[in-house]
C-alpha cells in the first residue's frame, strides 16, 4: 500500500507558472507575504509566513519584477523606515523579494480597528459565510473600510506609475501589468484604482480572488452598501472564485442589484459599457511539500495501531462547526459503544480572535462540552477526546494528517478549506477517510470523501462509524484518487490559471483571453430583458438618466452622443401603448430635449427643476429672484481663479457646473479646495458629482420631488 500511494510523489511541484509571465505583476493583499517584528533592540525583522498562497505567488512576483502591496502589521512603522532585506540563511519563498519590491500601506491604528475587526471581521466574515444575524451593519465602520481601500489604491496606483515608467523606458509601451488584489479586505480599492487609470491613461489589467464564499442575492441584498461592493469588484477585468456556485451567486448579484447584462453560459457580466469575466478557479496546496513533511516528520501520537485517531484542525471560530462536529462524535460513543477506547478525536484548535466577545463564548463552550463528555466516557487509559487550544508546528500537523485514520472537516460554511488537501497529500501510509461538510468548496470537487451535513448529528456519527468501519480496498481507492486530483491541482495550477485566464501567460494560439467581449445592446436584448415586464403590468414608466446611463461619460458633455442602437430601442418604448419614458438629467432642458430628440418622451432639466412633457406643457420650479444674479458672481469668481489646467465653468441656466476631469492629478487636489472655498464664499453649498462641482437653488426640489411630479403628471398618483 505504501509503495502504491508514494508513487503519487512523482508529481513535481511547480513553484511559478508553466510559461514565462510576459508582464510585471503587481500583488495586492491585506497583509504583506511575511511577518515584520521588532527586536529587542527595535530594529526590524522579517519571518517566514505560512500559507500556500506565499508558496505560489512570491516566486511569480520575484521572477517578473513585480511588486508587493500591503499592511505591515506594524502601527509603529514609520515611512522613512526601509523594509529589511531577507536573512541570508532564509530558505521560505519570499527571500528572494527585495526591499524596493515591498510596498508597506500605512493605516492609523483605530482607522485599521474600524476597517479591519469592525468591517471585515464583524460584517463581511459572518454575512459572506451565510450567517447574517452574526454580521453587524455600522456606517462608521464601512466608510473607514472605503477610507482604508482607497489608501491601498493609492498606494498600488504609485506602484503602477512606477512600474510603467520603467516599461517605457524598456521601450515595452503596449506591456500592461497585471495589478492582482486579493479577497474580502479590499472589496472596493479596485474602484479607485479603475478611475483613475482612466483619468490618467494608466494601462493595466485588473484582476481579483475571493478566498471566501460568496453569498447568495438573499444574504448579499442584506448589506445596506452592497451595490459599492459589486461595483468594486466589477471594476476589476477578471475575477476569480474557488467554485461555480459563487461565480453564480455573483452573476445573479450583479444581473438584481446592478442591472447589469450577463451572459451565465460564459460567465460574463458588463458594467458601464466594459465586459468583466468571471471563472471558478479551485485553490490548492503546495502538495510535494507536505508529501516531504510527512515523509521526514516524527512520530507524534502513538499506539494509533491500537486506538484510531480521528483528526479535526481548525481556527477557533464559528463557521467551521466546532460544536457540531464534538456533538456528533458523542452520538458516535452512545450509538456505537464498541468505538469506546478503541477511538479517540483529537481536536486542534488554533485560537483567533480572542478579544472578541463571540470567540471568547464559543471558546467557553468549547471546553464545557469536552470536558462533560470526557468526564463522561473516559476510562483510566484513555479519553475520548484530546483537545489541544493553540498552534503546532507544521512538521507535528503533517505526522497528525499521516498518522489519523479519520479527518473529520466539517465547516457550517467555507470558502475552500485548504485541511482536506493537506490531509490527503499527507496520507503516504495506512489509507484514512476524509469526512468533507459539502458547505466546503472543496465537498463539490472532492467526490471520494465521505460528505455529510454537519448540521446532522445522527448522520454524522453515522458516517463516522461508516469511516472507522470501511474496509482497506475501499479506503485505498478513495485515498488514490483524491491524492491524484490534488497532486495535479496543486497551488501552482491554481497560479497558471489565474495568470492565463487574465493573459499574462500568453497560450498557444497567443490569443488575449479576455478578447471575449459582450456585444453591443441590441432590440433582441431588450426584447429578452423587459418585455416579459411589460406583458405582466397594465402602465409602465420608466425614468433615466442620461450620463452614464444612456450614453457613456465623456470628457465634455457635447461628446456624449447617444448610439443609434439605444435610439431605436427608446423611440421603440416610447411607441408602445402604456409605456411612459421620462429622463431626468443635470443638463438644462434645452440641451436634454436636444441630445435625446425623440417624441413621446418626458424630459427634466436640471434635475427636475424643469420638465417638458409630451404634450408640450411646461413645469419651471420657482427659484428666488436674487439667485441669478448670486450665480453669475459665482462663474465670474471660478474663472478668474481656477479655471486653468483644464478645469472649467459650464453655466446650465439655474444650475452652474464646476469641471475638473481634464485638470492633471497634481493639480486636482489644490483646484477642488480652492473651488470649494469659491463656493461657499458666494452663499452656495458645494454638491460634489463625478469630477464636478454643482451650485443649485436653494429650494426644497430634487429629482425624488420631480420624479413624484411626472408620475402625478402621468397617472394621477
């Protein structure tokens, strides 16, 4: 049997893609690859991080050139302080990344308690691992979790400047970097970063990874901001998740919440007029690697020939069943007495967030149940369950996978879970029995192991005694053919895919595998989408707007001419019996009326303060007399101090617009102060919009007050 199974250790590992990486990467995580400390003299050290992530990435990024991007660890750390270089004698994969290709993010430290423990921590963790009434809704915490992401995109767009003026001066002008952020710290950088490339002419490719499950649109719609978090991620060109579920949970997210156009047969989904792809890439273990650490680690718990051990290792922390997985072995010891003091669970449970109320109860509870059922069942030579509250070294946890008959991995809910990997590569002796929660990514593609609901003692404990009882043969052919899929479904594959799936591994016919666009809006489109609406309503209205809806931003508002495809689709609408068409825009009414030019259609300008309706009647809201003569003092002060650099006035009637998307972004910060300062030195509020500044009225009247106007207008609502 052994002979058979360590034939599994010809696969070689492969620590970086198959093919050369043609562009630098650019990696962007909560946390930087390794641990930064201080000695006792307070100078800076950097170890080794566990984590096969590291193992796959760190060499890529050292290969390209590319760069690190990410939180220290340190709240002490000063700019001015350089990251140490590596130890000479560091053998992890990060000892190769230079000092100059760490980039440290600095966040104050009750900024990070807010984003991180509050925000992630406290709403993300739980609500993405379908537990809601375990996540907390803050507003505080979710604008310090933006502030904080906007400081990583800054921080990855100086990198990404950086990075192309050393590509042009290569000569290397049509190379993108590829930026990678990773999982649900940074939800929404990519937003940033997006715009301003966009702003800049930044050429890049944006890429994303979820390493957690992604909920379904009835937990996702729960989060008072979700359409920021789908946005953020829909910023990004590629996007990547462990399995298929989530990819369509996501899909399904942004087809309800956005609006967006998706096709669920290519995994594609379109925002703004650009197509976002979106694939299932299944994460894996640096497998050789615990192939070696079993090989060569000691014996670490003995007489297993004698009384089986069934094996659970996990963060201490609610999503992974803790207290259903020691229930059920109890069931196991009451309906199978046989299994007493043949049978031991040895339960690892590595402490995690221990100043946090929610831990310290479910540790409490922990170690009330163990200790009732070992003061129950044990017997002078032996105990039903060991329980060990910490870490082991990874050397112990490989001899722990080798040596257990059993791998009880259990999650109510998990992203991945990286356990069942590790355990199967370390399996080179006696075959065991993995026993997988179908809840975990890894239940839907590890088809040999035992699956069970963990929510179901009676079957659990069924499938335990169904593990401890099955006989060699079988176990043999389960434990080879999961070592097989996960020998070759290492981390390293998980790295091609990634970087092939967003192009920076080019294929073998070279073609860009993002090429793959959604085609433009068309009749059939709109057919699909909106007439089954329509049949089952007796009136419908509809109420748009025209910039960035309609027609994409520009530049200048002459340039956003509507396509002749969107005409028709609205000349079509407009046409059709008991269906009303309205357009609200910041525009005046003579310019909307002008740039749409369609009959049958209401239009409002100025954000409702005038609408034309069909019939030719007018509706102007009345402003107060001296506001003319207010905002003509405004546009005189505007262009005598900021108008330069490409900003300027566009006067819209009884609304002003400050512009400043074509000013440099050196000069943008400076220009908005000041303008501000213009603004409220002539009575008015700034209203700040996308890369604009608007004065308006001051009255009661929005476009909330216009739209309630046409529909009373309309239906006498």
């Amino acid at each position: 049997m052994e002979r058979r199974l360590s034939s599994m250790h010809q696969f070689t590992p492969r620590m970086g893609p198959k093919k050369e990486v043609t562009c630098p990467l650019i990696v962007v995580s909560n946390r930087l690859p390794f641990v930064l400390s201080r000695n006792e003299a307070g100078v800076l050290e950097r170890k080794q991080s566990a984590g096969g992530l590291v193992t796959a990435v760190a060499p890529v990024v050292i290969e390209c050139k590319g760069l690190w991007i990410g939180w220290s660890g340190l709240h002490d750390l000063k700019k001015t302080e350089k990251i140490p270089e590596a130890n000479p004698n560091d053998k992890a994969p990060t000892s190769g990344l230079l000092s100059e290709q760490i980039i440290p993010v600095h966040v104050d430290e009750k900024e990070f308690e807010s984003y991180y423990n509050g925000c992630c921590n406290g709403t993300f963790w739980p609500l993405f691992h379908s537990m809601p009434d375990r996540a907390v809704f803050k507003k505080e915490t979710w604008k310090a979790y933006c502030r904080v992401n906007k400081e990583f995109a800054r921080c990855t767009l100086k990198a990404l400047r950086k990075v192309l003026k050393e590509l042009d001066a290569e000569g290397r002008t049509n190379t993108s970097p590829v930026v990678w952020i990773h999982d649900y710290q940074l939800f929404t950088a990519a937003t940033t970063i997006r715009q301003v490339c966009e702003e800049e002419n930044l050429r890049c490719k944006l890429g994303f990874f979820l390493h957690i499950p992604f909920p379904s649109w009835d937990i996702m719609r729960l989060f008072p901001w979700d359409d920021q978090i789908l946005q953020g991620i829909l910023a990004c060109d590629f996007v990547g998740f462990h399995i298929e579920d989530y990819c369509s949970n996501f899909i399904d997210c942004c087809s309800r919440r956005l609006g967006c156009r998706v096709d669920r047969n290519n995994m594609l989904a379109e925002l703004a007029g650009r197509t976002v792809h979106i694939k299932a890439l299944p994460i894996g273990i640096p497998f050789e690697r615990f192939v070696q650490l079993a090989e060569n680690a000691p014996v670490f718990i003995k007489d297993t020939d004698k009384v089986k051990v069934i094996l659970g290792v996990d963060r201490l922390d609610y999503t992974k069943g803790l207290v259903h997985r020691i229930r059920a072995f109890e069931r196991l010891l009451e309906q199978y007495p046989e299994h007493i003091e043949n049978v031991t669970l040895l339960q690892i449970a590595v402490p995690s967030r221990t100043n946090v109320r929610e831990y310290k109860q479910l540790k409490e509870e922990m170690d009330q149940l163990i200790g009732r059922i070992n003061g129950r069942f044990s017997k002078p030579n032996w105990a039903p369950i060991r329980y060990i509250y910490g870490c082991i070294s990874q050397e112990q946890l490989a001899s722990l996978y080798r040596d257990s008959a059993v791998a009880l991995v259990t999650p109510l809910r998990d992203g991945m879970n990286l356990v069942a990997k590790e355990y199967v590569a370390c399996q080179i002796k006696e075959p065991g029995v993995l026993i997988l929660s179908p809840f975990a990514g890894a239940g839907g593609m590890m088809h040999e192991a035992l699956l069970v609901n963990p929510y179901e003692i009676d079957e659990s404990a069924e499938t335990l005694h169904r593990a401890l009882q099955m006989p060699f043969e079988e176990r043999e052919l389960r434990m080879t053919q999961l070592r097989h899929r996960e020998a070759l479904c290492n981390v390293a594959h998980w790295m091609d895919s990634f970087l092939s799936s967003i192009g920076a591994i080019l294929s073998d016919d070279d073609e860009d595998p993002l090429a793959n666009k959604m085609g433009p809006l068309t009749l059939e489109d709109f057919d699909s989408y909106f007439l089954d609406s329509i049949d089952d309503v007796c009136k419908l209205s509809m109420i748009l707007d025209y910039d960035g809806t309609l027609v994409p931003l520009t530049s200048h508002p002459d340039l956003a001419i509507m396509s002749e495809e969107t005409k028709r689709v609205l000349e079509r609408l407009a046409n059709m019996p008991d269906v009303n068409i309205s357009i609200i825009s910041g525009r005046n009414l003579e310019n909307i009326s002008k740039m749409v030019a369609i009959d049958k259609v209401t239009y409002a300008g100025s954000h409702g303060l005038e609408i034309l309706h069909p019939d030719g009647t007018k509706f102007i809201h009345p402003v107060p007399n001296e506001y003319a003569e207010k905002l003509r003092e405004l546009m005189r002060l505007l262009q005598d101090d900021v108008c330069h650099d490409g900003a300027w006035v566009e006067n819209k009637g009884v609304l002003l617009t400050f512009h400043y998307r074509e000013t440099p972004p050196s000069a943008r910060d400076d220009i908005i102060n000041r303008a501000s300062e213009i603004f409220k030195k002539a009575g008015f509020e700034p209203h700040f919009g996308n890369m604009a500044i608007e004065a308006k009225p001051p009255v009661k009247w929005d476009q909330g007050r216009a739209t309630i106007h046409i529909l009373r207008t309309m239906y006498g609502v």
